[in-house]
C-alpha cells in the first residue's frame, strides 16, 4: 500500500518500486510481527538492566564510595579554596 501511495496510485510504477525493494527478499512478511508477551519484554527489561549495572559497576561503586565519606565526616564536605587571589578591580578610563 505505501508502494501505491508513494506512487500516486499508479499501479504498475507501484509494482515496479514493489518488486525492486523485495526482489531479493523471497521471505517478505506481508503482516506484522506479534507484539512480545509480557515474559519476552520482562526478559528484555532485565537484560537490559542487568548490562547497565554491568557496564556502570565502576561509576555505582565510586559514587556510593563518595556518599560513605560523606556520611563518614558527617555532611562535612572538603571546602574548595582559591588558587589564585582575586584581581583587584580595573581602573576607569574616563
């Protein structure tokens, strides 16, 4: 049908475009897929999860790390000083 309607209705340019894009596809399905059942999708959402933490682990553990240290010092963060001092204000130059 989008052969068709990319066509303008012409039947045999319809054909035409149909028989190019599936000429090399002898198993074409002409009917959509079944939606997945709920086992596939938790299976899916697991995996999914499950290569997350696998790929993350290091970054969870550096960040849990952290927050122990935290606790551990009881809310008291490092305090950040300055590298260099404050530049002192630019002149005017009326």
């Amino acid at each position: 049908m989008q052969c068709l309607m990319v066509c303008k209705g012409d039947l045999d340019e319809a054909m035409k475009l149909y028989e190019y894009f599936a000429k090399d596809m002898p198993e074409l399905p002409d009917y959509d897929q079944p939606a997945p059942t709920w086992q596939q999708n938790t299976a899916a959402t697991v995996n999914g999860i499950m290569d997350w933490l696998k790929n993350n682990g290091s970054t969870i553990q550096q960040a849990y790390s952290f927050v122990q240290q935290v606790i551990a010092n009881k809310g008291a963060l490092p305090t950040i000083t300055p590298e260099a001092p404050a530049a002192e204000p630019l002149p005017n130059i009326n």
